[in-house]
C-alpha cells in the first residue's frame, strides 16, 4: 500500500516547506550564531506561508524580573519585524511592567495564538496595550511557544491564523520552535542572573521553614514539625527576608514559589 504524504495545512505548509521545518530541527545545531538560528528559520515559512518569525526571549530567573528583558541579550528579533513594534514594546518592557503574554508563556505547557490568549484572558486596561499595539503596526496574530519554562519562541502574521491553524501545523511550529531555543540556549553566554545568587542564598532549614509557611502552617506548628524552637523558625524567616528582598512572610513564600525554590 502506498503510504499518503501527511497533511500538515493547506493554508500554511506546503509538503516541502513541511520537510524543511524538519530538516531544520537537525541542521539547526550547526548553526554558530543567534541571528542566523531565527534568519533561517524565518527563510523557510515566510517563503509560501503569511507566517514570520517573531523572535525568542530567554525568561529571567525571577518570574517577576521584567527588567531582565534587554534586546540582544535576553530578547532576540528577528530583522523583519516591524521596527516600530520593537521600539515601542522595548520602551514598554524596559518600565518593568509585567507583559501578560510572556507570563502566560512561562507558566504554559503548550502553545497558543494571540487570539486565544486574549480570548481566554478577557484582559482590561494596560493589559490590553501589546495586542493593541500588534494590530497598530499590522501584526494580526501570533503564536507563542514555551520552552522548558527558560524560553518562548514567537511567530506572527499580518492575518489571524485561525480557523485553519490545524493541530499539525501548530506542532510543526512547536517542534521548530523547541529546536531553536535549544540551539540558543548553547549559544547564548550562560546568565549569571538566571542561576542566581538569591537561589543558592538560602540554606536548607530556610527552604524548609518556607515550604511549610506555604502550607498555612504557623511558626509555631512548623517549629513542631522541624524540631526547632519558635524563635529559630522566626530567624529563619527573618533570614530567608534578607535574602529575598522581601518585606514580610507572605511575599517571602510568594517570592521563594516564584523562583521554584519551594514547590
């Protein structure tokens, strides 16, 4: 029986452009520079598809460290992208403020397009300014693909991918994408920062007073449960404070989630 060529979309990815994401996802780790990894990549889809290369951007250590996104160390555009768009969401993200797309990106397990995002989310006010933004500089739809919780790798087109966007093609992507984030995570220096001197910082009896605390323990009843007195799991929370930068013993177990020391 002779086998049927799979049907990736007849809107966006013709077979040979399917074999090509492919083959990408094996020479990719030849490839000896950032730009070239997204060059590449962006060569293949945006020939027969309204599909482009957005970019990647390789998370902070910190969840909420926003200030973490620097352009060229942290964030990588593809030359492509509209300028406008970067300038305008570089300044944007350079205020800190939190951008709900790439949060939602680092707590995803798979992908998603920019309308279903928005969709899901209903978002208001300053949450609602990057997808207006988008649209403003005729960036209809994108899609986002989380790696590993270190990366998101995005793409974006001038028309909204749905109702076409098959489960194959988002896979496609997906795949390519995971290549592309793994081939710059080696070839972007390692980040200090991402380690962190904060995750090191605290000892085990702070992670563990602190992993109790997220479970509405008291001080009293963690001292019970760590054989500690009261006064020694408040040093530890004190500690454990310092360390995080933190104000009081809810934003230090906040704080010590949000760097996945505790779970």
């Amino acid at each position: 029986m002779t086998r049927q060529p799979m049907l990736i979309t007849q809107a966006f990815f013709d077979s040979d452009v399917a074999a090509e994401l492919i083959d990408y996802c094996m020479e990719v780790e030849q490839i000896n520079a950032v730009d070239d990894v997204l060059n590449r990549l962006h060569e293949i889809i945006a020939r027969k598809s309204c599909v482009r290369v957005l970019g990647a951007n390789r998370f902070a250590a910190r969840r909420c460290d926003w200030r973490r996104i620097e352009i060229g160390k942290t964030v990588f555009f593809h030359k492509d992208v509209p300028r406008g768009w970067v300038d305008e969401w570089g300044a944007f993200a350079a205020d800190g403020r939190p951008l709900v797309g790439l949060i939602t990106a680092r707590m995803c397990l798979a992908p998603f397009t920019w309308r279903e995002l928005w969709t899901m989310l209903d978002p208001v006010g300053v949450d609602r300014w990057p997808i207006e933004l988008a649209i403003k500089h005729g960036m209809r739809d994108g899609y986002l693909c989380p790696v590993g919780g270190r990366w998101v790798v995005g793409y974006w087109s001038p028309r909204a991918f749905e109702p076409r966007f098959t489960h194959q093609a988002r896979a496609l992507l997906y795949m390519t994408a995971a290549s592309a984030a793994m081939r710059l995570e080696r070839l972007v220096k390692e980040d200090s920062g991402r380690v962190g001197q904060r995750r090191a910082g605290l000892t085990p009896r702070e992670l563990a007073v602190l992993r109790h605390a997220s479970d509405g323990k008291t001080a009293r009843e963690i001292a019970a449960a760590l054989g500690l007195g009261t006064e020694t799991v408040r040093s530890h929370f004190k500690n454990a404070e310092a360390k995080l930068g933190t104000r009081n013993r809810t934003q230090t177990v906040a704080e010590a989630m949000r760097q996945l020391l505790i779970l």
